[in-house]
C-alpha cells in the first residue's frame, strides 16, 4: 500500500521504517527543514536502538522516502498516518493546532479516496473535530476522506521491537470501509496473530489515555508506598515482589524511584485530566499520581540535602540525564528537576550520560558534563544516580569511591545492592530501603 506519514518525531519514523519493512511504500514529511535535511543526509534526528540501521536498508531498498513537501507525501496515498507534536498547553490541555492544520492539509493534497488516522496521543473527541473541519473543505471537491484512530503504544528505547511485535493493534473506525484499509495496512501482522481490536474511534482515543494514566497511576502507588516504607523500616522491594506475583496486578511498572518522566506520561496525563474535567468529571487521581512523582524527585533532592548539608562548595555528580535508559530524550527527565534545584542551592553539578549529555547542558544552564562516570564521580561529595543505565551497575565501587571527595551516593532508581554499597564503604541512600550509613 502508498502509505504517507507526516511527522517524522519518536512516533512518526517508526512508523514510517516498520511499515515500510512489512513492503509498504512509505513518504514521510515533516515540517522541520533541519530534521527532515538529517533524513535525507542518511542520518537520524534523534537516538533509538537499531532504528539507524533499518532506516538505511529501507531507504536502500527504496521502500522508504522523505520529502519536506506534504503534497508530495499525499500524492497517490491510501493512507495518511498523522504522527506531529500534541505539546501541552498551561492547563494541561493537549494543543492541537498541528493535528487540526495536517490533517486540513492532508485534505487539501488528497488526489483519492484516503483514510486519515490519528497516530499522535489525542484526547476524545479529536476524530470528530477533524471530520467537521475536513467536510467544511470538502464542501469543494469529490472523492471520499474518512478519519481513523490508531494510538500508539510505543517505549522510547524498544520502539522498534514493539511497533514490530506489538502486544496489540488498536483502530478506531466508523466504517467497512476504513475498517478494511486499516487491515490491509496491519495484515503483516494480523497473519502473525497479533491481536487487533477494533472499536469506534472514540473509545480507541480514550482507550491510549487510559492505558498512559493507568501506568503513571502504578508507578505512583509503589513511589507513595517506598515513602511509607522508609518511615516504617520496610523494604519496597519485597513489597512490589509480593504485589507483582499476584497475576490480578501484574509486576510490570512497579519499580520504585524518581517517577516517570518523558514526552507521553506527564502530557498525557495532564492532558486527560483536562478533557475529564471538560467532559464534566473531576479525575482528582490523576492529580494525585502527578503530585505523588513530583514528590518522588523532592524526596530525592532532601536526600542529597540531608546527606551534604550545605550545599555550596559541595560538587554533585549525575549519573544518566535521559528520562530513562536507551534513549538520548530528556523532556520531564527528573535529573533535569535535579540539578536545576541543586545548581540553584549553590552546588557543581556534573553529569554523565551515555548518549544525553549535550540535549541535557542544553536545557540546564550552568550543567556541566563529563565523558564518562568516573570523570563525572572526581572529586564529587555526593553522587546521585537519575537513570538506570545498564553500565551503571557494572561500576568499579573500588574505583568510584576513590574518585570521589565524599563517600555518599543517592541511587534514585535503586540499581545497588545495600550489601555491596556497605562492604564497599558507602554510605547510600535509595528509595524505599534501608540506608546504608558507615
Ligand atoms: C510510554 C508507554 O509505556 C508506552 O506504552 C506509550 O506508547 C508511550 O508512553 C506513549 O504514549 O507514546 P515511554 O514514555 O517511552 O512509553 O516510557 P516507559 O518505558 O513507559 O517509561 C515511562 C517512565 O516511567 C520512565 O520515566 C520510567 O523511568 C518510569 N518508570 C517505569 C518507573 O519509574 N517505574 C517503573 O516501574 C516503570
């Protein structure tokens, strides 16, 4: 199938490498003259595992173009998935306008009869929107333009494993018609026996907020349960053990630490909170979970606090900038909440990531970086780890402890074991543990 993409963001290129791969024939614009120059460089704007590699054999193999002209990505195409940036407003609420303005572009371009699909997180009510304003247009012209939903359940770090072998599909259509074009489109996939549910567009728009909220709801619990276990010398570990072997919770998401950050949960969430409140329902949880991972990251930093007293003349080091592992991605990256705070109280904050380091000094001012995590840990009274990198884990403690002023490190994603930060001569704090004092 002639499939269009516009938007070439975390959603968008994968969408466009992985239907390209299956054999679909895939044009994908974005409105971005510098990303879309990197594309057609051969290069990639953003950090993903594998997606480097698969976007020079399917551009190789020819199934895959780029082009900084929508038309051009319309031009002959069944469907148009639209994959550009929802940024959230000052009330939370989802800002549409490049959704709204795509998908009337999108419109005006359409050379037949064409399937719309929202791939970009929308609240409820988005494909109705869309439809009104496209048959406003379509008042002037013939051929047939419907709307679909197709959220997206992709993680930074592991998106091309899970757009390839997703846990589902889900569409939201309103017609045979869009409902056979989306199955052509997934059939690779449907032969695969990957489930594929289908319902009307509005639940399937609901149905990708709910799953974003439900998520940031469990993370939440366990970092309010870690804050009680501190209080009451229990250990979140085994509580979350316990919890997770019941198959009635499940024990993905129950990691304690600093909270989720990223470009889905904190929007999403905040964005959900709005259209639930518009709808006339007051989803006060949602504000709690929010609230619950500010206070993940401030019980993070009264830690540090406790740990060094004054703060100025004090150097802090930063292990992982990125709002997780895997992925060079900083926004609402809690390290980024860090070292503002501690930058502000007067202390040298120095960071290391594997691949963030620069989208990080970018965003704080005053951030320094190191290029590794020793060079990071030199000299530093306090060493706070914000990202579990796997490397991390591997570290010399011999080493480290050497490298570093004080011996005092603040693991926020709880990566150590309390029994070897102990033997190593670290005094350790992490969340929902005991702390390891010498
Ligand atoms: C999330 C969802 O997991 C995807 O299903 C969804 O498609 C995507 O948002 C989206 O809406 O586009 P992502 O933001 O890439 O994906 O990251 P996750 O792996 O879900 O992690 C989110 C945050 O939660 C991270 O900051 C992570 O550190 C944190 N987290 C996760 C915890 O603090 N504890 C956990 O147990 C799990």
């Amino acid at each position: 199938m002639k499939i269009g993409v516009i938007g070439t963001g975390h959603v968008g290129l994968i969408t466009c490498v992985t239907m390209s791969a299956v054999g679909h024939e895939v044009v994908g614009v974005d409105a971005d003259p510098e990303k879309i120059q990197i594309l057609l460089d051969g290069g990639c704007p953003f950090f993903e595992p594998g997606l480097q590699e698969l976007l020079d054999r399917q551009i190789t193999e020819g199934g895959l173009r780029f082009t900084d002209s929508l038309p051009m990505a319309v031009e002959g195409a069944e469907v148009v998935f639209i994959s550009v940036g929802t940024p959230p407003r000052a009330s939370g609420e989802a800002n549409l306008i490049a959704v709204e303005n795509s998908a009337t572009q999108v419109a005006e371009a359409a050379t037949d009869d064409l399937l719309i699909v929202e791939k970009s997180t929308v609240p409820v009510g988005t494909a109705v929107r869309l439809r009104t304003t496209i048959e406003r247009l379509r008042a002037r012209s013939d051929g047939r333009i419907e709307v679909a939903s197709n959220p997206e359940f992709l993680r930074e770090g592991h998106a091309i494993d899970d757009a390839m072998e997703p846990d589902r599909i889900l569409v939201g259509v309103e017609s045979t018609w869009a409902r056979d074009r989306m199955r052509s489109v997934y059939a690779p996939w449907i032969e695969k026996g990957v489930p594929f549910i289908e319902t009307d567009i509005a639940t399937a728009e609901l149905a990708k907020h709910a799953c974003n909220a439900f998520l940031a709801l469990k993370i939440s619990f366990v970092n309010a349960l870690a804050r009680i276990c501190e209080r009451a010398g229990a250990d979140i570990e085994g509580v979350t053990t316990t919890m997770g072997s019941d198959p009635r919770i499940g024990g993905a998401f129950l990691r304690a630490g600093l909270g989720y950050g990223g470009s889905c949960f904190p929007k999403d969430l905040a964005a959900f909170e709005h259209l639930s409140k518009t709808l006339g329902y007051d989803f006060r949880l949602l504000q709690e979970v929010a609230r619950i991972n500010d206070e993940a990251v401030d019980a993070v930093i009264a830690k540090v606090k406790d740990a060094l007293w004054n703060l100025e003349e004090k150097k802090i080091a930063l292990l992982g900038l990125s709002f997780k592992p895997g992925t060079d991605d900083v926004r609402f990256a809690p390290s980024l909440r860090i070292a503002t705070d501690l930058i502000d109280a007067g202390a040298t904050v120095v960071g290391y990531d594997p691949v963030a380091n620069n989208v990080a000094a970018n965003d704080v001012p005053g951030l320094l970086v190191a290029d590794g995590p020793y060079e990071a840990a030199a000299g530093a009274h306090c060493l706070i780890v914000c990202t579990e990198w796997e490397e991390f884990r591997k570290l010399d403690l011999v080493r480290l402890k050497d490298e570093m002023a004080y011996p005092v490190i603040v693991d926020g994603r709880n990566i150590f074991d309390l029994d070897q930060m102990e033997a190593a001569g670290f005094t350790c704090y992490s969340v929902g543990r005991r702390s390891v004092t010498q």
